[in-house]
C-alpha cells in the first residue's frame, strides 16, 4: 500500500526501534536532496549509504558526464540498471538513485519488490537554485536549466508519485527532512517487510 506524506508530525517515540526490512531508495530530480538527506538516513539508522551515480562512476572509470559525452545516455542507462539490481541484492542499507532512475521500467519494478520507495518532492525554484551550485548535470549542459527542470517536472513526477512514501524537501533544515522521512517510513507497512530473495547478480557498464 502506498503511503503519500506531504506533512510528518510523527514524534521521536513514534520511530525510536524503527528497523527496515528492506533497502530505502530515494528517488526525484537532481536537486531534490536524494544524496544529502540519504547520508543522513543512513545515520540515522545505522545502515550503510550508497548513491547509484558514484557506484555507476566506479564500474565504469568514467564520471557521469563523460559516460554521457563519450558513450550517450542509453549506455548510461544500461548501466545505471544493472548497478541498481546489483545494490538491491546487498542487505539493506539506504540508497540514492539518480533523478532518471525511477523512470525504467524495470528498475521501478525491482526496487517494488525489494526496497521501500521515497520521493523527495522539490518545486521548481527550490531545484533550480540547488543544481545552479554543481555545473557537472549532463542534462542541464545544453539548455536553460529552468527549462530543462520544469519538462522533466512535467514528464516525471506522475511516475515518481508511484513511489511508497512522498515527501516535500524544499522546506525546513536537512535534519528535519530526515525525520519526516523515518517517521513515515516507520508508518509504512511494505518499509517493514523482508525483501524477495536476492536476484542473480548482473555485469554492469565495462570499463
């Protein structure tokens, strides 16, 4: 069942003992707050953090920008795939995907079956003044990043709005983002079921 949380008042006592049964992946657009606020879930939880960007970076020797540049976007995402299905077989821990990630198919119906779903939800201004400090977004390098940012709104946000748990991280200090996030978890019924068995492992992008 899905749980879509706009406003979290849960309090300590209500998510002290949480304990996730299966991997928390965070998803939305560049600039939603998926690495910051997932290094801090991982905190939080004493669970291990990864962001699928630097894990794709590492398989391939590559940063993501020049995957984009030298090999296109569709490569990129054949291995951004594999490197997700290859972390959702680890024990849980607390990932941040990137921003296109929710968007495969396949990807969304690996992470249905062995994680628990949060998107980070931002409005427009609120992203546009996050991705304005990082110049290295290959998808912002060609066009107004205003521009770029609302289709990818429009595009997006109906497939991110799938996700289990929903919360607004344009307001409010990191910290308190954190919490809302633990609390709706904690109230987030698949959050606390054991995964599927782990999936066969698959090759990922080579370097």
């Amino acid at each position: 069942m899905d749980l879509q949380t706009r406003q979290t008042t849960g309090t300590v006592a209500r998510t002290q003992g949480f304990n996730p049964g299966r991997t928390i992946v965070l998803v939305g657009l560049m600039g939603a707050g998926k690495t910051n606020i997932g290094r801090r879930l991982g905190v939080r939880l004493n669970l291990p953090f990864f962001d699928s960007d630097n894990e794709i970076e590492a398989a391939a020797g590559e940063t993501i920008e020049e995957i984009f540049q030298h090999r296109g976007e569709a490569v990129f995402r054949d291995g951004e795939r594999r490197v997700i299905a290859r972390l959702l077989a680890q024990p849980v821990h607390v990932l941040a995907t990137g921003g296109g990630a929710f968007m495969d198919p396949a990807t969304r119906a690996l992470i249905v079956r062995r994680g628990v779903s949060v998107w980070l939800r931002a409005d427009l201004d609120v992203l546009v003044a996050r991705v304005a400090r990082r110049s290295n977004r290959p998808l912002l390098q060609q066009r107004n990043p205003r521009d770029v940012l609302a289709e990818l709104i429009e595009r997006r946000h109906p497939v991110y709005a799938e996700a289990d748990v929903t919360i607004d991280s344009g307001e409010g200090s990191p910290e308190l983002t954190t919490t809302r996030v633990i609390a709706a978890l904690a109230a987030c019924a698949r959050a606390l079921r054991p995964r599927d068995p782990e999936p066969d492992s698959d090759s990922e992008i080579e370097q």
